[in-house]
C-alpha cells in the first residue's frame, strides 16, 4: 500500500518538478537518485553485482522502452492534469490483455471484452469532460500522450514478462535504472540543464527527491517484497486505489477542480479494468 500511495503521488510531484525542470532532467535526475539508494541497498546486503553480459541485453532492451515510456508521460503532464492522468495510466492493463491477444493469443472471455469496451468508453467520457461531439486530439495532447505512454507500459510488462532473469529483483531494478540514466544523459547534457538543476527551488527538490528516492526507489523494493509474500492477483488489486490517491492528492496540493464527470469516468474506467482482469468463463 506504501507503493501503491507513492505512485499515486508522483503525478502530482511530476507536475511540481515539470514548473523548473524539463521532463528529461525529471527522469535523469529521477534515475540517478534510485540508483544511488539501491546501490546503498544492495552494499549492505551484500549482494552480488557481477553481470552477465549477453543477458544484459534484455535489461538493455527493457530500459528503452521504460525511457520513450516515462519521456511521453512526463511530457504529457505539461499539457494535462494530474488527476487526468491517474486515470488515464489505469487503462493499461487493457493494453496488455490486447496485445495479449494479438501477439500471444491469450483468450479473451466475453466479460474481458465487455470490460475493454467499458473502460474506452470512460476513457472517452474523462477526455472529452462528458459531451462526446468535443473530442479534439489536438487540444487534448497531454491526455493523448499520457494514454501512448499507458500503451508503451504495457509493451514493457509484455516484454518483461516473457523475460528469464538470473538476476534478483533489486539488481533487476538496480541496473534497469542505471541503463535508463546512461542513455538519457547524452540528450541532456547542456548548460541549461545545469543551471535548471542548480537554481531549483526546495520545493522543486523536494519533489524530485520524492520521485527518485521514494517512488523508484523505496517503493520499487517494497512491490518486489510484496510480491514475494503475496500472489500476484492480491498485490496487482491494490493498484486500483492508485487513481483515486492520485485525484486527492492533485485536488489538495494542486488545487485541481474534480468534477462529477471526472469521477464518474474514473469509476467506469476502473470497472472495466476490474472485468478485463477477472478469470470468468465465456457466458
């Protein structure tokens, strides 16, 4: 549930950093944070750091997509809201159960394909604020991107799943991380960014801080943990409260409006999320 809060948060954190730092100095400054505390971690764990490199590549691979993922999420943020975007990142476990179909030809049941159609149709609702006739992907560029970015999340747990690691999962993260920041850096390497990073505001730190040390790392260790103790299905239902912090915490730190329609969007997206994932035999 730590994890689960953090994550809910880091949109509104994102939001606070995006007002003094691009979003890929977000994400840089993001990664190498988690690094520094998963190094510090894994030290006086004593775990082993050796690689294997020909494996490596599948981290490598990982890291690509984890990196066009967080950029058009972040660069989404500029142009929409928070709140908008805890709903929005819901809606990917619909990508997944899609692509499951398309590329691994996992079944789909009658209540998974009532549960995709739901959650759009919410999707559509929360985009559009209600009336449908208003619909402009051009204005609505934040929400555009955010959903592109709940796309490329699923590509990363598909590919991740069909992954075997020999790794454990802290150095999994550990390295991913680390991959991550090396392949950013070269595309932020400028004076810019320097002054950006040297001139930022407490408050400013304090929400890339939050990012960097609680949402990547802590709260990466504590889902790993979890998951060692809980089954899977258990673990992920906890994830579906991640909106709804999301929405209170935009509305009490950013002062965002939350509407009814939001709401009532955000509830009929997550329901069909909820169906997408049940186990029922076709009807």
């Amino acid at each position: 549930m730590f994890a689960v809060i953090s994550w809910g948060v880091s949109f509104i954190a994102t939001k606070i950093a995006l007002a003094e730092l691009t979003p890929v100095t977000i994400i840089i400054l993001r990664m190498i944070l988690a690094v520094i505390l998963l190094f510090i971690i894994a030290k006086s764990t004593k775990r082993d750091f050796s690689i294997e490199w020909k494996k490596h590549r599948s981290i490598l691979l990982l890291a690509v997509i984890a990196v066009f993922h967080l950029w058009i999420q972040v660069t989404g943020l500029k142009y929409t809201t928070a709140s908008n975007t805890g709903w929005i990142i819901g809606i990917t476990p619909v990508f997944m159960a899609l692509l499951g179909y398309l590329f691994f030809r996992e079944k789909l049941k009658i209540i998974n394909i009532a549960g995709i159609a739901l959650a759009f149709f919410g999707l559509l609702m929360l985009i559009s604020k209600g009336d449908f006739t208003k619909i402009d992907l051009i204005s609505n560029k934040g929400d555009v991107m955010v959903l592109a970015s709940a796309f490329t999340w699923s590509i990363y747990s598909l590919v991740n799943k069909k992954i075997t690691f020999t790794y454990p999962p802290l150095m999994i993260i550990f390295y991913l991380f680390l991959t991550m920041a090396v392949i950013l850096i070269p595309f932020n390497f400028s004076r810019e960014a320097l002054y950006s990073v040297i001139n930022l505001s407490g408050r400013g730190w304090f929400a890339v801080l939050f990012l960097g040390l609680i949402c990547s790392g802590v709260s990466y260790v504590f889902w790993a943990q979890a998951l060692k103790v809980m089954d899977s299905a258990r673990a992920g239902s906890f994830l579906y409260f991640e909106p709804f912090i999301t929405i209170f915490t935009a509305w009490l730190i950013l002062n965002e409006q939350i509407t009814f329609v939001i709401v009532l969007s955000g509830v009929i997206i997550t329901t069909g999320v909820i169906l997408v994932n049940k186990k029922f035999r076709s009807l």
